[in-house]
C-alpha cells in the first residue's frame, strides 16, 4: 500500500496520541509474549493478549459485550424451550388419556347399539363390565344421567 502522506506535526500528534493510552507499550509486551511463547494460533494469542489488557484497564470491549448479550439470549430462549417442552409432554399426555377414552366410548356405544339401544332419547346405561375402573356410569357418560333414573341432567336424582 502507499505510505501516507507526512503532515508537518502529524507524526507528533500520532506518537502523542499512542504514548497517552499507552498503545507502543502495550503491543510491544504482547508481540514479545507472542514470540517467547510461540503458540499455534498466534492471531488468537493476540486478541486474547489485547481482552486481557483492557481487562486489566477496566474497559469492556464490545466484542465482550456482544457476548454477554448473547449469553443472555441464550439462556433467556433455553429456558422459554424448557417451558415449551414442559408443555409439549402435558399436551401428549392428555392426547394419550383422551384417545383411551374415545376407544372405550366407542367401543361401549358398540356395544350398546349391538343389544339393540341407542335409537331412542336418552342414552343408555352401560353395563358395569364397560365402564374403566375409576369411573361411575355418570363420569363416563360425561356428566349425562344415564339408565332410568329421575332428573335427567347433570345433578338430577335417580342414580
């Protein structure tokens, strides 16, 4: 590249300008470092020589600060995903209870239209072998009076 042009001045004003913050110092201990050590990835070496500078300054480079947003984000979204599959589980577990139950009500208005019901107003009571331990005739019926009783809708006597 072409050398830039020499300003009467402009060479103080740079040295003055890397001599307050400190910059000749700084490279100079990070290029010494970087050649007694020799490491495989030198490009790294320095970046990493340069964080720990302004580490050691008090300063947060941008680039650590892009980072700690991002960490943020991340946790933020893996928590929001936890949830989700949380959820997800829920959901599927209630599909599983929901199909079981579709399958036995089903199964039972087979077998009530088999034996000749289920062609008139009410429904018909099922018989005790088609009603899945942990329900009365009620519950299965979905909060329908079933059978002969008295009242005829969800609290009404007969049963």
């Amino acid at each position: 590249p072409a050398c830039p042009r020499r300003e009467p001045g402009a060479m103080a004003a740079t040295e003055a300008y890397l001599e307050k913050h400190g910059v000749t110092k700084m490279l100079d201990a990070i290029v010494n470092e970087l050649v007694s050590e020799k490491p495989a990835d030198p490009i790294s070496f320095l970046i990493n020589g340069l964080l720990k500078e302004a580490g050691k300054r008090g300063q947060e480079p941008a680039l650590l600060q892009r980072l700690v947003e991002l960490k943020k984000t991340l946790l933020s979204e893996q928590a929001e995903a936890s949830k989700t599959l949380d959820e997800k589980a829920k959901l599927s577990a209630e599909v599983d209870k929901l199909a079981y139950r579709i399958k036995h009500l089903c199964k039972a208005l087979d077998t009530a239209e088999a034996n000749g019901g289920g062609g008139g107003g009410g429904a018909a009571a099922p018989s005790v072998g088609q009603i899945p331990v942990g329900h009365t005739a009620f519950s299965w019926a979905g909060g329908v009076q079933v059978g002969g009783g008295g009242g005829g809708g969800a609290g009404g006597g007969g049963g």
